[in-house]
C-alpha cells in the first residue's frame, strides 16, 4: 500500500510518501477499496491550510475517489469483493430519517467518517472505509471521470435541482473554468438551461464555451452583476462563495434563487439583507449529491462522456499538484493515479 501523508497543517510541512503493508481483513461494516484515481479538490487547500480546525492528524487527503472493493467485513451488505465503487464524502448512519428518505448526506448521525478530515481518504493506492461512504460506480465510465463525479458533476447537479434548473431558466456559473464550475456548465446545459459562465480569464472563455456555455463574462473581480448577459438570471449556481456572494445576489431577478455550492475564502459573509427581502431572494445551502442524486446523473451523462479538462498526475505527485492549484488557473480538476 501506498499513500500521501499530512502529518501537520499548513504549508510549511510538505506531505510524503509512505509505503505500508496492503490494509488487513477489515471489520464490521467497513470495506476496502483499491484505488484506480483519486481527484484533487480546492477544498483538500482549505483543509491543509487550516480551514478546518478539528481535522484528524496524521492523515491521508483526498474525498474524490473510484475503484474496486478488495474485501468487507462480516457485517457488510451492500458491496462485495470485485464490485466497482467511488466515494461520496462520508459516511451515514442508515437509520435516521434522512437516511430513510435517501437523503444520505443530512444524515443525523453520520459524519464520523469524513474523507480527507476524520479519517484518510483517496490519496493512496488503498482505503478502509464504512460501506456506506460509497456508491455503485458503472463498469463503462474511465477512472478519471468516476473519481471526480459526485463531488464536481453530483455537487453541481444536486445544486442546480435545488435552484430549478431546466428549460427555459438563465443559470449564472461563477467559476466556471474551476472543477465544480465546469461540471455545472456541462449538467445546465444538459437540463435545457441557457448558461451564463463567470470566469476571470479570457483565456478560459474558449474552454468553457466548449462545455456549452452560451454565453461568458469575464469578470476578474466582484462587478459580473453589471454585465447585460447576467442581469434578471433566475438562478445563479455559485461555486465561489463569500467573494461573489453580493453579484450573485444582484444578478438574480426578483424571486429568484442563488445557490451556494462552494466557498473558496474564509472570509465571513457581509450580507445585504434589505436586498434579499427587497426582491424575494432564496438563498440555498446545497449539500453533496446522495446515490439517487447519482444515479439520475449517470443516467443524463447516457453514455456521452463530460468533457471536463482532466490532468492525471501520480499519486507522489500530489504536493506538485497542490501548489499548482494555490497558483490558480488549473482549468478543470487534477486526478492522483496509484
């Protein structure tokens, strides 16, 4: 077994490689999962740097992973040994409400298991993790795409839902060039919306034009809620978080929704709340994609690949790779291969 190791948070400490023994039998409702591709999300910076306080050290990031079941233990019920699997973001409980109604990451009780923040994650040629931290991953879909789908395609699809996208609907992207906001450009204009991407650099208009964006705005600051292509949208999928917050909401009609599904900052929000009563604002918090949410997206994908910008790199590569995405302009997500 191989993986990558935080041994301290920030930047000071580099991660590094280790080789171990392969994991042993697991127990309980545990399994383990050799890994074919882990993805490299923003969010593993904010925890490295410090955005998470309680993170359990030392451990092994990484929350975006696929491969194939190796061994469970005796009280495990949903996979078996060969079964291709990918990651969801933690764990669930089973038994709560949410957890009966599908919606897996409200669960109540869950969360002890958190990739990459409570316990290791994908960076590693192996995993042991409870069974239900994953969902069933077709056998037709190429490692790099599989790795990254719930938390860029499943995050973005489930917020999209969430704000009523579909035909007829003007959905704003900010950052729209990054993993998640890739994902969103591709999932919208699947579900019949016209898109609107925000991005900072002309040097991504091509790329996410590409994804099916019908229109982009370049926007290296805060100011896109001026620009004509965005004013009176129905919803905005905002993938930023505290430094957009105030565009989104100045770009949505009256009545309209902005969905926030990621935050790169960990500034504290300055909310215009005049402004959100004014017009009618939904403000939606959306949660990571649950295996429903899953299924219904491979289903929209139909055998058609997304087109997302995937750079494989070796797992012992994954400091390379940090530092690349704390310069910016990675377009797209960086996948770890074992």
């Amino acid at each position: 077994m191989r993986r990558m190791r935080l041994d301290a948070q920030g930047w000071d400490a580099p991660m590094t490689a280790e080789v171990l023994p392969d994991p042993a039998a697991p127990t309980g409702q545990f399994v383990v999962v050799e890994i074919e591709a882990c993805g490299v999300c923003h969010r593993d910076l904010i925890d490295r740097s410090g955005g998470v306080p309680f993170m359990t050290l030392p451990i092994t990031l990484g929350h975006e992973m696929v491969g194939r079941v190796t061994a469970v233990g005796p009280e495990v019920s949903l996979w078996q040994p060969g079964d291709r699997v990918a990651s969801l973001h933690r764990d669930s409980c089973g038994d709560c409400d949410q957890c009966v109604a599908g919606q897996v990451s409200l669960c109540q009780n869950g969360g002890a298991h958190v990739l990459g923040i409570m316990a290791d994650g994908g960076y590693a040629s192996h995993v042991v993790a409870p069974e239900r931290t994953f969902y069933a991953m077709p056998q037709d879909i190429p490692g790099p795409e599989a790795a990254i789908l719930n938390c860029t395609y499943g995050t973005a699809f489930r917020g999209l839902r969430a704000g009523g996208c579909g035909p007829g609907r003007r959905v704003v992207i900010t950052g729209a060039s990054g993993g998640v906001g890739s994902a969103a450009v591709e999932v919208a204009a699947r579900m019949g919306a016209t898109v609107v991407a925000v991005v900072r650099s002309d040097s991504h208009v091509d790329y996410v034009t590409t994804l099916g964006a019908d229109a982009v705005v370049v926007d290296p600051g805060d100011g896109f809620h001026r620009h004509e292509a965005v004013a009176g949208a129905d919803m905005v999928l905002d993938c930023v978080g505290e430094p957009t917050l105030n565009a989104s909401l100045r770009s949505v009609r009256v009545g309209g929704s902005v969905v926030f599904i990621g935050n790169v900052s960990q500034a504290r929000l300055e909310l215009n709340v005049g402004l959100v009563i004014v017009k009618a604002l939904r403000i939606i918090g959306s949660s990571g994609a649950v295996p429903d949410d899953m299924a219904d997206l491979i289903e929209l994908r139909a055998g058609l690949p997304f087109q997302m910008a995937v750079e494989e790199v070796p797992l012992e590569a994954a400091e390379a790779a940090h530092d690349r995405l704390r310069r910016g302009g990675v377009a797209g997500r960086l996948v770890l291969r074992p």
